[in-house]
C-alpha cells in the first residue's frame, strides 16, 4: 500500500458493524493464499465476492473475499508523532488510481529517455549521496540514500548498483566508484 501505508505505520482498524464494504476502502483481511494479515483497497464489491488491490500494484489480488474474511476498515493512520485519516470510498480509490497513473507515465517517460540518453547526466555529485550499509541474513547488502530518500540499491559490494528512475540519468559512472 505504500506510499498510502509505509513501514512501521500504526493503524487504527475498526470492524464493519455498522455499513457495508464499499469500493475504494482500505481493509485489513488474511490473506486466503498463506493466512497473512494484508492490507488492501477494495476495488469492487459483486455479489460473487469483493476483490483487493494494494495501491502500488498492477494487478488485482488473484483471489475473491466474501465480508465475512475482512477484518476491519483502516480509519486512522499513525507515522511517528502524525496522526491522518485513512481516505476510504470514493476519494481514496480515485486518489490510489491518480497515484497509479502517475506512475505508470513516470516509468513509461524513465524507459523513453533511456532510449535516448546514450550517456548520463551528471548533476547529482558524490558529496549528496551516501551509502548505508545493512547485514541481513549473513550477507552486506547497500543503500543509495540521496538525503533521506533511498534512491539505489546492490546485494552486496561487487554487484553493479540498481539505481531508480529517474535519478539513474543524473549519476553519472565516475560519481559511484565501487
């Protein structure tokens, strides 16, 4: 669900007692293909059943819910000392579809450059990035941070550097020296 819903994001969930599941709210389910708590936003609702999708998906869950497998409604958002309402109905799906859009054009507009782009432009210097370093499951893995946003990633110290569009056309080869 991000960039609704990120990590460590407190939720407050209250049960549906009162109205029915409508499209476009965000609920709290288990997941019927591994028994996990996931939250989604309801896409549609038929008498067949009512279909999800987290907000940075493509594709809807490949499964039908029935009212009686949700959990609850998200109504309250808790990020550090923020405290937001949940856009549930039909302001949080068109919001979710604009977000969705948004980015397919992004991504579709990073690929026409690189098309293009025989060489990178390098306006992001050395001195702005820097490098985390996290070990996870006995192996070095690092992160590109640009400030506080993650911009790059490699598995560990020799891989080659997985950089996101579009900041992978402003860093140039000799900024990154591995």
């Amino acid at each position: 669900m991000n960039p609704t819903l990120k990590a460590g994001d407190g939720l407050i969930v209250i049960p549906f007692t009162e109205r029915p599941v409508k499209r476009g709210d965000v609920v709290v389910f288990r997941s019927p293909l591994d028994d996990k708590q996931v939250v989604h936003r309801v896409i549609h609702v038929s008498p067949q059943g009512i279909k999800t999708r987290g907000d940075n998906n493509r594709l809807d869950d490949p499964y039908l819910l029935q009212p009686a497998d949700i959990i609850g409604r998200v109504v309250e958002i808790h990020r550090g000392r923020c405290r937001f309402k949940a856009r549930n109905g039909t302001a949080g799906q068109y919001r979710a579809e604009l977000r969705r859009t948004r980015n397919r054009f992004l991504f579709r507009l990073a690929a026409f450059l690189a098309k293009f782009a025989p060489k990178r432009i390098p306006l992001i210097r050395a001195t702005q990035l820097n490098i985390a370093t996290f070990k996870r499951a006995g192996r070095e893995e690092q992160v590109l941070l640009l400030g506080r946003r993650a911009i790059g990633r490699r598995n560990h110290p020799e891989a080659p550097w997985l950089i996101r569009a579009p900041y992978r056309f402003f860093i140039g080869g000799k900024t990154l020296k591995k």
